[in-house]
C-alpha cells in the first residue's frame, strides 16, 4: 500500500513551510552544524523532482575562508552597482539591509547546474527545465535545514563566473544559488524585506486566476 499521511503530518510541513526564513549575517551565530545533519540536508536535496529523472545538480560544500573571501569580494562589487539601480528614496533602506551571510554562516554551499550532454526526457522544448529541477532541490534544502533549526540564507547578489572561478568549477556548468548554512540566534516570524515594508504581502486573489487571464 502507498505511504498515506495524516492530518498532524500535513500541519507539521505546513509548519515548516510557514516559518521558513531567508537568514542573513546578523542572525548566524558562532556554532557548527554536525556533519550528519548537512548530510540530512543534502539527501532531502537529492529527493527533489527533475526533469527527466535527469539529477542535473552538483553541490560544493565551503568552509575555507578564502573562497568565501572571493564570493565576497564579488557579493561587494555586484552590491555597489545593485543600489543604483532602485529610486533615491529606497536606495536608503537599500544600503540599511544585510543581504548575505557569507562569513558569518560556518557553511557555504554553492548549487550547481550541469547541463546533460545527452537529449533529456521533458527538456527538449523548454530548454530552462534542467535548471528548475535545481530549485525543486534547493527549496527541499531549505525546508528540510528549517526543520532542523537550521538557517539558510540565498545569495545572488553574485557574478556567477567569479563564484565558479572560486571553486575552479567545470565550465559548462552553471551557478544555481549561493547558499549559507548556520544556526541562528533565532528566526524571524515573517519575511524581513515584508516588516521593513520594503515590499508588501501580494493579495491572493490577484495571485490565482480560473481558465484564463482575461
Ligand atoms: C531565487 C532567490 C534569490 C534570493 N537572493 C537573495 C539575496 O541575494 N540576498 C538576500 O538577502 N535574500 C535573497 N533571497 C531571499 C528573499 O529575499 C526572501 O526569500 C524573501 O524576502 C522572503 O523572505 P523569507 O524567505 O524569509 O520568507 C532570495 C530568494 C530567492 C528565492
């Protein structure tokens, strides 16, 4: 018989889908994760859905400061042109935010795509399936490292070749997302870009439409 769940169990995902947070810097404290629960981590991104069973995800695990010190170096350089590019009123609240945690956060993992040299079943009319099936990974790390206390925090304020120069990654393969791994002081109730009123909470029912958009 196939595995049923129960209404406890749907509320318990609900839960932690519900207090799932981005982390930053300024919530990562000083403490190592155990190896086994990274390793928790990574089997749940290895569960994800992708097109064509094609698996197409590679992931660099980073502790050594001096890889972290490149990506941040680029973060830097990629953050300085970001802020010119919204309204003088909001490039204010812009520089006030924490946008990364990448020394503070004892883990680093990059999240990488490695295109098939094959056809792939699913791929071969929308050609960014491959990539997506990347994401479906990500967000089972995210939820599953929230379910263990654990904080992730994505950054792409990146140039993605500086990140893969940093890593010395093969050359066909492309960076998915930066990720930082920590225990936090504590996770916050709500999106902090959400309470600093940077953007607002969309309404629903803008969000689900019947049959057709118009
Ligand atoms: C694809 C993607 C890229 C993101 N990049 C960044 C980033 O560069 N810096 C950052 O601080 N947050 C980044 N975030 C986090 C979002 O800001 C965050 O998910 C959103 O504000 C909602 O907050 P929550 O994740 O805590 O619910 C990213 C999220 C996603 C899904």
């Amino acid at each position: 018989m196939s595995k049923v769940f129960n209404l406890d169990e749907s509320k318990v995902l609900n839960e932690i889908m519900r207090y799932r947070r981005d982390v930053r810097g300024n919530r990562f404290i000083n403490k190592a994760v155990p190896d086994n629960l990274i390793d928790k981590i990574l089997d749940a991104a290895l569960l994800a859905p992708s097109v064509g069973y094609s698996q197409p995800w590679q992931f660099v695990l980073i502790d050594d400061i001096a890889v972290k010190n490149k990506v941040l170096n680029s973060f830097n350089d990629k953050n300085k042109q970001a802020q010119a590019r919204f309204s003088s009123e909001k490039q204010k609240a812009y520089q006030a935010l924490k946008l990364e945690g990448i020394i503070e956060a004892p883990l680093n993992i990059g999240v990488f795509y490695t295109p098939s040299q094959e056809p792939v079943l699913g791929q071969t009319s929308m050609t960014e399936m491959g990539k997506y099936s990347v994401v479906c990974a990500i967000q089972n790390m995210w939820l599953m490292a929230r379910s263990l206390n654990i904080g992730i925090g994505w950054v792409s304020i990146l140039e993605p070749e500086k990140v893969k120069e940093a890593v010395n990654a093969p050359k066909d393969s492309e960076l998915i997302a930066y990720l930082c791994v920590g225990y936090v002081d504590k996770f916050l109730d709500e999106p902090e870009l959400k309470t600093k009123h940077w953007q607002q909470e969309k309404n629903k029912e803008e969000l689900i439409v019947k049959n057709s958009f118009k």
